[in-house]
C-alpha cells in the first residue's frame, strides 16, 4: 500500500465496532464486568508464545506471528468495547534486534501490512494509536507509516493503544535519565527537585497513568524489560495460554481475576476499607 493511501479514509466504508450487537452472550459478559465499575483503566500485555504456538501446529514462526495478529485485533476492539483508557502492546522488544534477520525483515514486513489494513479501523473506532520505543531503529517506511497513522488519529479519544516497538523498561529509564540531566544542565530544573514524580514524567508513558493489570501469555513468570518503573504496583496476571490463541474470552477471565484481587499500595487491608468507606460516604 502506497503511504499517502493511509491517509484516504473517504474510499472504504466505516466499520463500527460499538454497532454490532449480534453476540448477546458477549455483550452480556461486558455488562457484568463493567457493572463491577473495577474496569482497568490501563492494561499492558507481553504477547507471548507465537513462536511455540506456530511449533505445536506445524507452522512457521511467521505464521505464528501473522495467527497473533488476530489476536491483537480481538483484545483491541473488546476492550475498546470494555471501556478501558489505554491499552500497551509489547510487539517487539529491544532485545528482539537480535533475532535471525529473516524473521525480523518479516515481522516489519508484516508490521507494514498490518498498518495498511487496521489504521482505518482504528480510526473509525475513535482509537489513538501512538508508539512508545526506539523508533530511530525501525525501518523507514515502518516509521513512515507509524507516523502517518499516529497523525491520523491523534485526535481520538475512545482508547489510546500504545504500541511498544523497539522497547525496553531499561531504554525507557535511561533516555529519561539522560533527557532529566540536559534539563539539569540547561538549568530548566534542579538536581534536589527530581521525585519520583518527575523521573515517571520523562519517561515514554509520563503522560499516561501506569498500567493497572500486566497480562503476561505464554506461562512464563518475567516481566522480560517491560515497563520497569510503570508496572511497580500493576496486578500481573500470567495465562499458560499462547498469544494466537489469547482472545476476548481469555481476557474476560483476566479481568474477574483482577476484580477479585484487592490492591493496597502498600498499605494495610483494614486502611483500604476505610479509605473505602469514606469514598461511599461522599
């Protein structure tokens, strides 16, 4: 597809994902977990395992790869759906550069078509797409195409998906360590004033919350240099589940699994009732 075809949304007609009311049963279900009122407002995912789901099926790990798609498709539109803010998908990893070099020109390549096809999509959804990591790295018509469809929809305001690519948690401390002592140099801010407050506001998320719930697939127990700093207090939730066959059903179990947890920050249960209570009273 052409770059300046991404920007033509009049040729093909809208697709609403809010009008289709077809699945009863599944409306249902995101009724009952919005009428908890303890919808995340923020969830980060490590999409894990295609590689291993491709090996159990006889397939390629790009066929793996293209079967995640499917995946990323149906967790953004249900929770769109759902009403969660901001949604972070860690696609591909600093660490991933180091991947054969077939396997990395395919997943750009695949990232290309993906973009072509989805970003009307998203647009028609009222969805933001932005992209957190070292884009510099990514091929350039990769970063064309990033660029013109976060400029696409940079107005909306139904979900913000974050697209991680090229990330890591320890990238993502040290730009912002870096970016902090120009600051400090330039004489914008001072050494004493730096909080933990405005170390989070250099980073790549500083103008997000942090995630509430991690969604780890694939059953392995790490957070493999993910959002290091932001996910300090988040629920992690980990699915022996491979990423190709992660859905909205899997994601429905995630989310009661959340709503059951009680997060305290630190502090004490009998401190979370009260502040509880105080909050009912108003």
């Amino acid at each position: 597809m052409a770059l300046n075809n991404l920007m033509d949304i009049s040729a093909a007609p809208k697709t609403h994902w809010f009008s289709n009311k077809s699945n009863a049963e599944d409306n249902n279900i995101q009724a009952k977990l919005k009428a908890t009122c303890l919808i995340p407002r923020h969830i980060a995912v490590i999409m894990d395992g295609n590689g291993r789901w491709a090996r159990l099926k006889g397939k390629t790990r790009i066929e793996g790869h293209i079967a995640g798609v499917e995946s990323v498709r149906d967790i953004v539109e249900s929770c769109s759906q759902l009403g969660v803010d901001y949604l972070t998908l860690f696609t591909f990893s600093t660490e991933n550069w180091k991947r054969p070099e077939q396997e990395i020109s395919a997943l750009m390549q695949l990232l290309i078509k993906v973009l072509g096809r989805e970003t009307r999509k998203l647009h028609d959804n009222n969805i933001r797409l932005n992209v957190i990591g070292e884009m510099d790295l990514l091929p350039e018509k990769v970063r064309a195409l990033l660029i013109k469809a976060m400029e696409l929809t940079k107005n909306n305001s139904k979900l913000m998906l974050n697209i991680a690519l090229s990330y890591s948690g320890q990238w993502d401390l040290t730009q912002a360590c870096r970016a902090i002592a120009l600051d400090v140099e330039a004489g914008l801010i001072k050494a004493k004033s730096i909080d933990e407050q405005l170390v989070a506001s250099y980073l790549s998320t500083g103008s997000i919350p942090d995630p509430d719930l991690l969604i780890r697939t694939s059953g392995e127990f790490r957070i493999s240099n993910f959002m290091l700093w932001q996910c300090a207090y988040s629920e992690i939730y980990v699915t022996n589940t491979y990423w190709p066959d992660f859905h909205r059903t899997q994601l429905y179990e995630a989310l009661r699994e959340f709503q059951n947890r009680e997060r305290r920050f630190g502090q004490t249960s009998e401190q979370i009732e009260k502040t509880n209570i105080s909050t009912r009273k108003l």
